[in-house]
C-alpha cells in the first residue's frame, strides 16, 4: 500500500525563523492527517470478505464519519458501509482496523460523529 501527500505552502517573506517552524509543523500535521485518511480508505479496499459469512459479493451503501484522535491531531474519517450481496448483512471494514488501533494502543478517544 502506497499513500502519497504534498505539501506546498507559501510563508511571509518577512516571518521568523519560529513563525515559519510553527506554519511548517502546522502543514505537516494537516499533511499526515490526509495521509491517515488516504491509508484507511486503501486498506478498506483490501478487505473485500463479509465478515460474517466469508462472501465476496458486496455493494456500497455509503459511508458513516468517524472521528479519531492521533498524534498529530483529530482525524475525520469517512467510513465507507458495505451491504453483503449473499447474507444481507451490513459492515464497515474500518471497524476492525479502529477496533484493532484500539486495543494496540488503549483507549482512544475516538467516537461517532453525528
């Protein structure tokens, strides 16, 4: 899996030495924010298997936002729901990866979002 991001971003000619470090810190947060996203939607990707019955027939139904805090700041994901083709059954494939995150790292503070 391969995520890529860029970071361009235009600095006063007349800041510091500290405003630029702050701006830069501040862009490159943003920047592993989307890279986070970009990673879990491939990762989804990958997980073409109802969990519940093992068949690879699904469609998308949409998604639900998640929002997750990370190192480098609060992340808002869209998750994207599946419907399984053969038992009827839905499933967000993220689950198991915030699921796994979790007990990894504790809890988190990770919760629905409206």
């Amino acid at each position: 899996m391969q995520v890529q991001v860029s970071l361009k971003m235009e600095l006063a000619a007349s800041a510091s030495l500290s405003q630029m470090e702050q701006q830069i810190q501040e862009a490159g947060q943003q920047a592993m924010r989307e890279a986070l996203k970009q990673a879990i939607r491939q990762w989804e990707e990958l997980q073409v298997s109802c969990p519940h019955c093992g068949e690879k027939q699904r469609r998308l139904e949409g998604t639900m936002r998640r929002v997750i805090a990370t190192v480098f700041g609060r992340v808002q994901v869209q998750r994207r729901r599946f419907r399984c083709q053969a038992c009827q059954r839905r499933w967000c494939p993220a689950n198991e990866l915030f699921l796994s995150w979790q007990r990894a790292r504790g809890p988190i503070a990770w919760r629905a979002a409206c």
